[in-house]
C-alpha cells in the first residue's frame, strides 16, 4: 500500500485578520476536498507584520498557546485537515521572540513547533532557534520543517533527512531577487538528499511567489510561474523516497549508500564534529 500525502501548496498573499484567514481556509477546503494538508508562506497570519521594524515585531508576538494558534487549531479540527498556517512570531516565557513554524494535526492540536534557525540577518530580528523538528505523519511518513533562509544552508536539510524527513515543508517570504535562486536550492536540497522538497512562497506584493514542488530525483513536480496568486495540489507517494535511495537518482547516483563499515571517520573541524560511517543513513 503507498503511502500518499494529497498537499495544498497555497501561494497567497498574506492574511489580514484571523478572520480573514479562517475564510480562506474553508473556502480552500471546499475547492480542494481531496486534500488533506493545506501550506502556506512563512508570516501568512500577520499581513501587517514589517520584518524591517522590530516594534512590529514586537506588537506581533505571542505565546504558543495564544489566541492565534488557537484559533487555528479550532479550525483545522472543524475541517479536518492538516494545517501548515506557515509561522508565527512565539514569544517565550522569557521574553525571547522566534519566527517559529507550526503545524496542526486534524485534531486541532498543535504538533509541531519549529524555531527558525537561521533568521535573515540583519533585516530579521528574531532570536535564532536551535532544534530541528520533523513530524510523522500517522500512515503515511515524516515531515520535515524548515523556514526560508534555512534552506540556503544544507546542513538543516542534510539533518532533517537524516532525521527520517522524506518531504521537507520550506515556508518562504522572499520579496527579493534572489527567488530564482531558491528554486534551484528547492532542487539542489531534494537531490542531495533524495528527499520531496515543497516550498512555499508569499504572491506578490509581499512576495516574489514562484513555489514549486520538488521529487527526490530533483524533477520540478508542480511549479508557480510568478508572483500571482495560486495553489498547487499534488498528491505525492513517500515510498518514492526508499525507491530513488534503493535505485539511486537517475538509476545511478545512490549518496546514502556512499560509505562502507570498514571506511574511517572523516572529521568535520568546521562543525567541531565528524562524518561517521556508523552513522551515515537516515535515522541512526
């Protein structure tokens, strides 16, 4: 039996209020009744939240259990679905604020929380986060969280695959350039990894929009073509991963298979760590 994942990437402008947000969700939920998992772009719930202004910031930070998050989770459990509402700004008992993703199971409860790693510095004033966090997907597989910037740094999803990530959620707000460039890491990191990669951006004018979706051999499975709003749905199977690991990229390329029993220990100075044979597979 596959393992299917039926995803709604949800390239959309900002929402402007809660309410706002619970709209856009039902009427989502109406469109694409097959669907089982709604993602959004990273800071989707405050449309007025300025990166730029740490006042804003500020104003706009909250605890995990505060009116947002319950918000949301009320209504994933109403519709019954996965919700990925992108981040939120959490503000921690003592007084720290993080850009920290959050997901929400069909219950309504809060499963996962995710601190942004690698805020955008200098623009980004949240405090760096520092755990990785995957969510297992009763039936069907393991999610793997990252926030924008992360994916310009290939140790988080090198670490969230090696976690047992078989499809990395990137929530994105990039109004930048430097977009085009994101999609080739989109591809880059799901090849390196053998990983689905899904990355979700804000449209314009918040953001530079182009998301796309990612198969473990780095093939393009779904893609925006600019800045508008749109949704892309796919349904993806997660024995893909075990088949391209099996078979290797191209039928040739097999990375996690690289090292043998009897090789050393490489060590990693940079990361005052090391690569270790013993080591090198998802999940040890």
């Amino acid at each position: 039996m596959s393992r299917e994942l039926s995803l709604a990437l949800v390239q959309h402008d900002a929402a402007t209020s809660p309410d706002d947000f619970d709209r856009e969700l039902r009427l989502l939920a109406r469109q694409y009744a097959a669907t089982s998992m709604f993602v959004f772009p990273e800071q989707h719930l405050l449309g007025s939240w300025d990166p730029w202004d740490p006042t804003s910031t500020e104003r706009h930070a909250e605890t995990l259990d505060g009116p947002t998050c319950r918000a949301i989770g009320a209504l994933a459990a109403d519709l019954n679905r996965w919700v990925v509402p992108g981040s939120i700004l959490e503000r921690t008992d003592d007084g720290r604020i993080h850009n920290t993703m959050v997901v929400f199971a069909p219950t309504g409860e809060l499963v996962a929380s995710y601190r942004k790693v690698f805020p955008w510095r200098p623009v980004e004033t949240t405090e760096p986060g520092r755990d990785f966090v995957t969510v297992a997907v009763d039936g069907v597989g393991t999610l793997g969280l990252t926030v924008c910037y992360d994916a310009w740094f290939p140790e988080v999803s090198r670490q969230l695959a090696w976690m047992g990530a078989e499809i990395l959620l990137n929530v994105v707000l990039t109004p930048t350039a430097d977009r085009a460039q994101e999609v080739v890491l989109a591809q880059a990191n799901a090849i390196v990894n053998q990983v689905f990669v899904a990355s979700v951006n804000a449209a314009a004018p918040r953001g530079q929009g182009r998301s796309l979706l990612v198969d473990p051999q780095g093939r393009i499975l779904e893609a925006a073509v600019g800045a508008e709003p749109t949704v892309l749905v796919a349904t993806v199977d997660l024995d893909e991963v075990a088949r391209t690991r099996q078979h290797g990229t191209a039928g040739v390329t097999r990375p996690w298979a690289a090292l043998t029993e009897t090789d050393q220990a490489i060590e990693l100075p940079v990361y005052d760590g090391r690569i270790d044979p013993a080591r090198w597979a998802p999940g040890t």
